[in-house]
C-alpha cells in the first residue's frame, strides 16, 4: 500500500492554487460563520464569568463543582437550550445519544425517525440484544428521506397519525449513508410540522458533525440535541466526552438517567479539571472552520477527477463530512492507507478493515490524531461495502488537509 514521502520540500502546488481561487467565495463565507460562532461563545463566557478556578480538578461527590456547572450552563446558551449536561462520563457520540434516549422512553413506547436507517451504532443501541431498548419493549420504525433528499412529508404525517409515538428522531449527518446532511433550519422546519401533528411527540436531533457548521444549531421546536466532544465541540482539544441539551421538561429524566435518580448532576467529579473544556469549546468555531474547509477542498477536487462527492461548490454544507465515493475496496484501502500516513500520529501504521463492535460490516479507519479516534481531527473511515464510499473529516489546521490533499490526489488522478 502506498506511503507518502514528505521528504520533498518543493511540492508544486499551482494546481491547489487554482482550485482555491475557485473556492476564495467559500472560503470567505465558511469564515463568516465562524466568526459569528465565535461572538457567541466569547458571549456566554462573559456572560457566565468564567475565571480560572472553573478549570480546577475536583474528587469524590464534587457537590457544588463550579467549573462543572458553569460549563453545562455556557453549553446551553450556546446551543439556544434551556438546560445542558457536558460530562467526560459519556464516553461516545452513541453513548451520549442513548443515556438521553433511556431516559426519556419507557416500556411500551415508539420513537419514529424520519431521516431514514439510523446512524450503524445507534441501531444497536435500539434493536440489537442484551441491553438494547428493545429489550424494554420499545419499538423503532423509520421513515425514508425521498430521492431528492426531501423529508417524506405525507409518510411522516401519516404514521404520526397511525400510531402513537412518543419520540421523533432525526439524524443531521448522513452516517454511512447516501443521502445530504441537513441543516438546522430543515430540522426545525420539520419539528415544527411534527408539533403540528402531535404537540406532545418529543423532538430529538443527533447533532454529531454538526455544531458550528451554520451560524445557529437547531433549537426552535426540538427538546433534545447531543453531540460528542471529540467532534466539533471539542475544538479538538477534550479528551473525552458528550453532551446534552434539552428543555426543562426533559432534563430531570435525562440526568436521571446519565447518572442517577434523586442524585443527577447535582455530583460527578473530574480529577483532570475542567480547562481543556472551555478551551476547546472556545477554539470549536474557528477548529470546525478549518474542518468545513478542508472537506470543500478535498471535495470539490475529487469532484474534478470526476469521483461522486457530498461536497462541492454550490453544495450546501451542514456537517464537516465529506464522502467521496471511490467505487472499489482497493481505492478505499488505498485513500485510509495515504491519510493515515500523513497523520502526525501513528503514521507508519497501516490500517486494515474489522469487525467493529456496533457495526454491521467491517470498518476500516484511519484516524493518526491527538485524541484518539477524534474526528475533528483529519481523518477517514468507511463500511467496506457498496459503493465504497469513504467519509472524510476533520482537521485541527487547513494546511496540514492542503499538504495531504496535494499527496493524496496524485494518487487518484
């Protein structure tokens, strides 16, 4: 498999020169959002006086944990929500997303998404075996997005109508899948519409990949959003964590369930401290920046090569993920293989396809970075399956994505 070489200290780059003419208006919009973004954050830390000692490690209960507090607090002006929990407890995107799921359903209920299949490991989290919510007898049925990328307005209604479902659950990143990422106002059109229906149906909105992406997230007419901390929140510098943004109605439950009845967030200590939190949080719109225009980048020029891409000139952006279809397993291996070899970390690894817990078929990824497994920073990852589509995100910096774009597309071209 190939390694690239970074020996060559004169790499030409006139062709990346040209395409970055091409993408100057982009470019130029991508940072006026994160300059919005960014207003906002500093906003909510002046607003919640944020000092030095909210950075301090705590022990045991950690009863009154300023630092944990206010954090959660800054999360939910941020976010546009009433409450949020940010805890180094929740271990994952997937399993932030199903703390907030266990607390809220209960035996008997329905949850309807209507962005078609679940992201791979969520679906197990609801159909799979021993501990799965089906295993509580709560049931899961979809609704697949149209061929145009469009909410399936009349299905949704329809079952709505039919059946009595407690929550409706909407997917902003395509996953492995083929279908657009959405943007926040999509969302909330379409929670709306679902209010609209049924007031009392609970809107839930998997944010990962998402956040600062646009210049709001989705808040009107949804009650809960999660995300993980080493997505884009994290601004690459949390080491783990998720987070959870709710309404006043559905906090009580949620914090239930993430740490205990008649207990909740009232505890939950952190012997590390609090600083790579609000550090992260504050360098997350200009990080999720580099990151949106790293996949324009590589998207728009393996659209140029002629390969099939979510992200494009033109194309609206509403995660940081671009998937480049490569239409066979040897360009997969081969494209995880080059990105990892242009990882500051790990590079001389060689990444090969497995059985990854939660994943109905092999997985090959590459991800050489700071933290592991984050995917703020630059890295790569696919089903191995038809059509052998890789998804590509992140990046701390927009020069390293250049210097292994230029390596990376000699490859292909």
């Amino acid at each position: 498999m190939p390694v690239c070489n970074l020996s060559d200290n004169n790499m030409n780059y006139e062709k990346i020169n040209k395409l970055e003419k091409r993408l100057h208006k982009e470019f130029e919009a991508l940072e006026e959002i994160a300059t919005k973004n960014q207003q906002k954050v500093l906003d909510a830390f002046l607003s919640h006086k944020v000092r030095s000692t909210h950075f301090a490690p705590s022990s045991g209960y950690a009863y009154g944990d300023s630092g944990r507090e206010t954090l959660a607090k800054i999360y939910a002006q941020v976010l546009g929500f009433d409450k949020a929990i940010v805890s180094q407890a929740l271990l994952s995107g997937t399993h932030t997303i199903f703390a907030a799921l266990r607390g809220i359903l209960r035996p008997g209920d329905k949850v309807l998404c209507i962005t078609g299949e679940v992201y791979d490991s969520i679906k197990t989290t609801l159909t799979g075996n021993v501990g799965a919510l089906c295993e509580f007898g709560i049931t899961y049925d979809k609704v697949d997005m149209l061929p145009n990328g469009d909410f399936d307005r009349q299905t949704i209604q329809k079952k709505l109508k039919a059946h009595t479902y407690k929550m409706v659950y909407m997917q902003r990143a395509c996953g492995y899948g083929a279908r657009k990422s959405l943007l926040p106002k999509e969302m909330e059109e379409m929670a709306y519409f679902v209010k609209e229906i049924k007031r009392e149906c609970i809107v839930f909105v998997d944010n990962c990949y998402g956040e600062f992406v646009c210049e709001s997230e989705p808040c009107k007419c949804v009650d809960i959003l999660c995300g993980s901390l080493i997505k884009n929140m994290g601004g690459g510098m949390v080491p783990v964590g998720g987070y959870i943004a709710c309404t006043s109605n559905c906090f009580e439950r949620i914090e239930s369930s993430v740490v205990a009845p008649g207990v909740g967030v009232e505890i939950g200590a952190n012997p590390y401290g609090y600083r790579d939190f609000f550090l992260g949080l504050f360098l997350a719109p200009h990080t999720v920046a580099q990151a949106k225009k790293s996949a324009l980048l590589f998207g728009q020029g393996f659209a140029d090569l002629g390969y099939r891409t979510s992200v494009s000139i033109g194309k609206h952006q509403a995660d940081i993920v671009v998937a480049i279809t490569l239409g066979s397993p040897e360009k997969l291996q081969k494209f995880c293989t080059l990105v990892q070899s242009l990882s500051p970390i790990d590079s001389f690894v060689t990444p090969e396809p497995w059985d990854m817990p939660g994943y109905a078929h092999q997985i090959i990824m590459s991800a050489g970075t700071f933290v592991a497994g984050a995917t703020i920073e630059l890295s790569a990852d696919a089903p191995m399956r038809e059509p052998y589509t890789v998804y590509l995100q992140g990046a701390l910096t927009y020069e390293h994505a250049k210097i292994a774009y230029h390596h990376i597309v000699s490859q292909f071209e």
